[in-house]
C-alpha cells in the first residue's frame, strides 16, 4: 500500500508542476489561426513529445547525473528551488519565464508547427517536471518501479491532452479570473512538494539536520 501512495503522490506533482490550465491561455494564442483539426493534431504531437521526454528523463536520468557527477541531494535541493520559483510565479499570476519565455512565445508565430517547441518544450515537459521525474526515479519502490513511473507518466499525458483537447470551452467558462485562482491553487500544492523535496534534499547532504 505504501508504494501505492507513492505513485500517487508522483502523479499529483506531475499534474501540479505541468499544470494544464496554466498552459491553455498559451496553447488557445498560438494556436489562434488554426484550423479545430489543426489544433488537435498540434495538441496530439505535443502530448506524444511531453511522454518521450519524460520518459527518457525517467530511463537515462540517472545516467546523466552520474556524467554530470552530481549528486542526488544537491539535484533534490536544486530541483525543489526550481519547482518553488515556478510556485511563486503561479501564486502571483505571472507567467513563468522557467516554462516558457515571450521570446519563445513571440518566435513560435513564425513556425508552421509550434507542437513541439514552445507548447512540449518547454511549456510542458519543462526544468520543473524532468527534474521531478529524476528524483522520483531515485525513490525507492515497488517491484517494477520504472514500469511504475513510465506508467504514470502516460497517465498524466492523457489526461493532458483531454484537457487541451477542451481547452476552448474550459478557458470561455473559467475565463481569466476562474484560471488564476486554480494557477494559485496549483502554485499553493507545488510550494509544498518544493520544500519537501528540498528538505529531503538538505537532511542528505547535512545529516545533523535530521537530528
């Protein structure tokens, strides 16, 4: 059971870090000239690119630190700084120049296909979510984990993609106030899972933390 509520917990931060009503005022600008075929095939490609990326990160994450030589506590109590800047800037309504930067947004308008670059990255499959894929993949779990955690992740990139899938109806009956309050309701979550991250981070690299 307690390997259960792991997973449950990963699926939680996954969808709170993404954010998919977060990402829908985005998606509905770039995608304004496009065709309801257009714009579901966009959306399609960019969910398939958030899994491969995630996944990868899930599979070759670990790989990449040991290359990198950083260590896990030092990767949880950065990626926890990276995850709480993001909170922040969701708490306060502000974009989140982490995700995606107006120049990316600005530079998207001249490509025929936005699917992959800015909408899959790094809107979606951003610092924020790689980096919590990494450090769930460090947990230790059920038999089977990366199954688990690959599995979770395609999960999450369904539901994704129904909700960009409605992303025209939801953003006319939630209307910008009804987006800000569940971005901040979001942000409240992710500033929780920042500080434990860290703080699990923190007691690794100073054990007399722990006490």
């Amino acid at each position: 059971m307690e390997y259960i509520t792991e997973y449950t917990r990963f699926f939680t931060a996954l969808i709170v870090i993404i954010d998919p009503f977060g990402a829908i005022p985005i998606l509905l600008s770039l995608t304004r000239d496009y065709t309801i075929d257009e714009r579901s095939r966009a959306i399609t490609i960019a969910m398939v690119t958030v899994m491969i990326v995630l996944s990868l990160s899930a599979i070759f994450g670990e790989t990449m630190l040991s290359v990198l030589g950083a260590s896990l506590p030092s990767f949880r109590v950065g990626g926890g700084i990276v995850l709480l800047l993001m909170a922040l800037a969701m708490l306060r309504a502000q974009p989140d120049k982490l995700r995606t930067t107006s120049a990316e947004t600005i530079a998207a308008d001249s490509r025929e296909n936005i699917a992959i670059v800015p909408i899959a990255i790094p809107l979606l499959a951003g610092p924020g979510s790689i980096s919590t894929v990494i450090i769930e993949m460090h947990r230790p779990g059920a038999e089977y984990h990366l199954i688990w955690v690959v599995a979770v992740i395609m999960l999450v990139g369904i539901i994704l993609w129904g909700v960009l899938r409605l992303a025209t109806p939801i953003g006319r009956i939630l209307g910008p106030i009804g987006l800000n309050i569940l971005n901040r309701l979001f942000g409240l979550i992710l500033t929780a899972i920042a500080i434990e991250i860290m703080a699990n981070g923190l007691r690794d690299l100073f054990p007399l933390l722990a006490g």
